[in-house]
C-alpha cells in the first residue's frame, strides 16, 4: 500500500528528499522509520494527518517532514547530509488514529548513503 521513492547516493552536505505515496486514504500518523545493519529500526520523523510532527534529536533542525492529506503522501526534505544518515529509510502509515504500528503499512524502503 505504501510506494517509497527518492534513495539514493549524496556526498556529505548535499540534500534528497525522499517521498511516499499510499494507495489508500490514511488518517493515522506518516512517517520515516530507518535502519542500518545490526542496529534496530528507529523513528526519523513523522507527522499527523493535522500537521503535527515528532522528529528524533538527531535529524532536528536537519530534516522536514510534509504531508499532503489529499494525495496520503508524506515526504522527508533531508539537508546537510552526514554519512551517519546513511540507512535503509522505510516509510510508514497508520491507516486511522487507532491502528497500532504492530499494523502499520510499511514502504519497501529506499537506500539513502551519504559518502565523507
């Protein structure tokens, strides 16, 4: 249900966006989740279908998370890039304000990797 785009490779200090299309109207949370190996997945960002956002202290002031509640599309601006950035990002959904994450939609996930 869920369509990542955007991943890529970017020298550190550089900027991608990356960007997630559902297939169904959600109501719940939209967000970035990622991952790099032997580490746990851990929340980037995310935002309600009001606006509202939530980012991890390590992204704040770096990255920006947008939403269009028309199209159920959310996106994740990401400037100054660190090579500590580089992850497998996932996007995620909640289809209405109660679905858990344990049901959450889930992206297929786009490889971001910022070179030093």
């Amino acid at each position: 249900q869920l369509q990542a785009s955007g991943g890529g490779l970017v020298q550190a200090g550089g900027s991608l966006q990356l960007s997630c299309a559902a297939s169904v109207s959600i109501f719940g949370k939209m967000g970035w989740y990622r991952q790099t190996p032997g580490k746990q997945r851990e929340l980037v960002a995310d935002i309600t279908r009001g606006g509202r956002t939530t980012y991890a202290d390590s992204v704040k002031g770096q990255f920006t998370i947008s939403r269009d509640g028309a199209k159920n599309t959310v996106s994740l601006q990401m400037n100054s890039l660190k090579p500590e950035d580089t992850a497998v990002y996932y996007c995620y959904a909640l289809q209405n304000l109660f679905t858990s994450r344990d049901n959450a939609y889930w992206g297929q996930g786009t490889q971001v990797t910022v070179s030093s």
